[in-house]
C-alpha cells in the first residue's frame, strides 16, 4: 500500500484540549449521578466512582498519548490496532465505530438536542423527531465547510457549555443546604466489590470521549508535546468537574432523593431556584448536547476518513475537501444518524457494540505491549514518541477492567453476546470481500 499524503496540521493546542472535553460532556452528565446514587446509596461511594472513572481516563489518556505519538495519523484507534493486529481487527473495530457509535451516537445526541429544542419552543413532542434531523444536518453543514470552521463552532459550545455547567453548579454548592454524610459505608450492605463493578459503566460512559482527540493526530500541530498535554489536562479537568457537580447535587439533595430523579442536577436547581431553575438546566442542557455533537462528529469521523483511505471502505469517503473535511464522509455519518432518529430502535444495537468495544479497546491498549516488544527487539525507544510512565503496567490495568467490564455484559446480556459473534461473522465475511476486490 502506498503512504498517503499527510494531512495539514491546522489545529493547535486549544482545540486538541477543548475536543476531548467537548465530545464527553453530554448527556452522560446529568443522567449518570441518579444511577450511581442508586447503585451506592453514600456520598462516599459516588465520588469515590467518579475519582475512579477519572484515572481510568487518565490511564488511557497517557497510554494513548504514546500511541498517537507513534503512529499520528487520522483514525486513533483504528490505526493502532492496524498497526499492531492488521488489517481484519481495524476494518471491524472502524465499520462498528462508524455505525454504531458514530451515527448511532450522533443520532443519540440530536434526539436529545430535539426533545429538549420542543421543549424550549413549547411545540408538541411530535416535533422532537423532524427537529433533531434538522439539529444534525446543520451541524454536519458546518463541519463540511472545512476543519477550521468545525473546529471554531466546537470550540465555542465547549466553551459555553462548560461555563454554564460550572455556573449551575456554583449554584448548587453555594445554594444548598443539605449537609453531606460522609460517614455511611462506601458500598451498600452486602453488595460487596460487584456493586462498584455494577456502578461504572455509567460512569465510564460519562467520561467515554475523552480520548477522542487522538483520531485527530494528524492535524494538530507540535503533535509531540500539544496531545500528551491535551489527553492528560481533559481527564484531569472532567475528573474535577464530575466531582463538583455531583458535590453540587449532594449539597441539595441526599443520595436517596437523586436516586428518585433521573435528571438529579435539574431536581437540585428546582429545588433552589423553582421552576426557572428546572427551566435553566434545560437550556444549559441544550448548549452541551449542540456541543457534544459539533465534538463527536469533528473528531470521530476521521475514523470513516481513515477506512477510505485505506481502500476498507469507498475511496471517496478518504477525500478530503480543500478546506480539510471530508465530506464524503459527513454526509454518510449524517445519513446513518439521521435515519436513527427516525427509529430509536438503535440502542439494542448499541448493546452488541458495547461487548465488541471492550474486546476492541482492550486490544488497542494491548498494543502498546507490542509495539514496546518490537522496541525491544529493535534495539530502542523512538526519540519522537511519547513515553507513558509505566506503560505496560497501565496498559495491562486496562485491558483487565475491559474484560471485567466485558465479563459483566457477557453475564448479564447472553443474547447480545451472542449477537456480536454474528456481527463479527459478518463483518468477516465482508472483509474477505473487500480484500478480494481489492486485489
């Protein structure tokens, strides 16, 4: 295969910081901290699974860091089990990112942004469906008219959007009155260590994005020095902010009244502020859904890019404009996302994709252990790679909390199990087709 040409290094290092914040805070936020209430029952509990979500990201971040520094090209993940596993593990791992995750989470997303939009408008909830489509063909628009634009529109919703979640959350903490005790066990009675397991995914899916930065390695200038520092300040920054925010919702409302809401952020504000203050969560929740999505479609594409580029899927899908988007691309993710919000029949879907990701994700941690191998047995370190501190012990810690998240689903969920071996049987069977015609 030939090389392909190098892309135009056009972002800096506020957009490779802001990308990774922008594309996790979502929904996760304001649905999650009801969930770990539930699961726990104590204020020691949930923060402390917050702090543990967080330096899971910060261990993937760091780990990823050295990966994207390897190998800095458009695709993250994809390209790290390319270069690691070949070519059957990358087609599988990017169709199924492309599908499920790509246009069924940009279709997640808008769904919400157009729920929340007839809302706002006072227009019937028949609306919500024609509003969402709407909500993502704009923003498909904007990321078509070029990378920089993209990156301008997102980096203002990040913006925006954070500020107006750390502003409700002052509200929370300085307007609250509930007194915190710390002092009820950190799991409930007889739940042992499986109920912290039971709790994190939710709390993994908040955080789930952060890493998202590194599908865009190949167009971020000073790569070396600007994704490391990206990748590691997002995870710290998020970490804190999850943190005052469920701090906020502990200061107005016990675990066992969260439990009770599945929106506890928008509970607490109504509780404080009144009606304007269940009205003001929803038009912050407005700002980051339009930012997660302006997010997650800058930067994940480039996996859909990466396929085509590498002749894996349509030649025009790995094209870019003279504006640096790839278009061919937008507009396929687009249609896939638009035609979910037509049919939320997708989140069983999304279940098959979950087991699949922490076998793929594992996999792609793993591949720091192989390209350390072939360090090894080339006689060194590469000069232009950044090292993660302990590497290989942070690497073999992620890859046991994916099995043990994949084990979790597998025990819980044999249908879908059984589901994503069909998935990868077709998967298979396509891939030997595509690898035909290419020869």
């Amino acid at each position: 295969m030939s090389e392909p040409r190098p892309l135009k290094r056009l972002l800096g290092p506020t957009t490779a910081f802001l990308v990774g914040l922008g594309v996790a805070v979502g929904s996760g936020i304001f649905r999650t901290p009801s969930l770990t209430a539930a699961s726990f029952g104590s204020a020691t509990g949930m923060i402390l699974a917050w702090v543990f979500g967080g330096l899971f990201v910060l261990a993937a971040g760091l780990v990823t860091a050295e990966l994207a520094t390897r190998y800095p090209r458009a695709g993250g993940e994809y390209v790290y089990l390319r270069e690691a596993y070949g070519e059957f593990v990358a087609f599988f791992f990017g169709w199924s990112y492309t599908f499920f995750i790509i246009g069924g989470g940009a279709a997640t997303i808008g769904a919400a942004c157009g729920e929340v939009m007839a809302v706002l408008l006072g227009w019937g909830p028949q609306t919500a469906k024609p509003l969402a489509t709407a909500t993502v063909a704009a923003v498909v628009l904007v990321n078509v008219a070029g990378l920089r634009t993209g990156a301008l529109f997102q980096n203002g919703l990040t913006i925006a959007k954070l500020t107006a979640v750390v502003i409700v959350a002052a509200v929370g903490l300085f307007g609250g009155s509930t007194a915190v005790d710390w002092s009820r066990p950190v799991l409930p009675a007889g739940g042992g260590w499986f109920a912290f397991l039971a709790a994190l995914p939710p709390v993994l899916w908040a955080y789930d994005g952060t890493t998202d930065t590194s599908k865009l390695a190949e167009e971020v200038s000073d790569v070396r020095r600007a994704l490391p520092r990206a990748l590691v300040g997002s995870a710290l920054t998020l970490t804190m902010l999850y943190v005052v925010v469920n701090l906020a919702c502990l200061s107005v409302l016990t675990p066992e009244e969260m439990a009770r809401h599945d929106f506890a952020l928008s509970a607490a504000m109504g509780r404080i502020l009144g009606p304007s203050g269940e009205r003001l969560v929803t038009v912050v929740s407005l700002i980051v859904f339009l930012g997660a999505l302006s997010s997650t479609l800058l930067a994940t594409v480039r996996v859909t890019f990466a396929l085509g580029r590498d002749g894996l899927a349509p030649r025009a899908f790995g094209r870019m404009s003279s504006a640096q988007s790839p278009v061919a691309a937008y507009i396929a993710v687009g249609l896939v996302a638009a035609m979910f919000t037509w049919n939320r029949g997708f989140v069983q879907i999304l279940d098959i994709y979950f087991l699949a990701a922490s076998i793929l994700f594992g996999l792609a941690y793993g591949s720091l252990l192989v390209f350390r191998a072939r360090d090894r047995a080339s006689g060194g370190f590469p000069a232009t790679v950044f090292r993660c501190p302990g590497g290989p012990i942070l690497s073999l810690t992620l890859i046991v909390i994916q099995a043990a998240l994949g084990i979790r689903i597998i025990v819980g969920s044999p249908g879908d199990s059984l589901r994503t071996l069909g998935l990868l049987a077709v998967l298979g069977a396509a891939y030997l087709v595509v690898r035909s015609q290419r020869r």
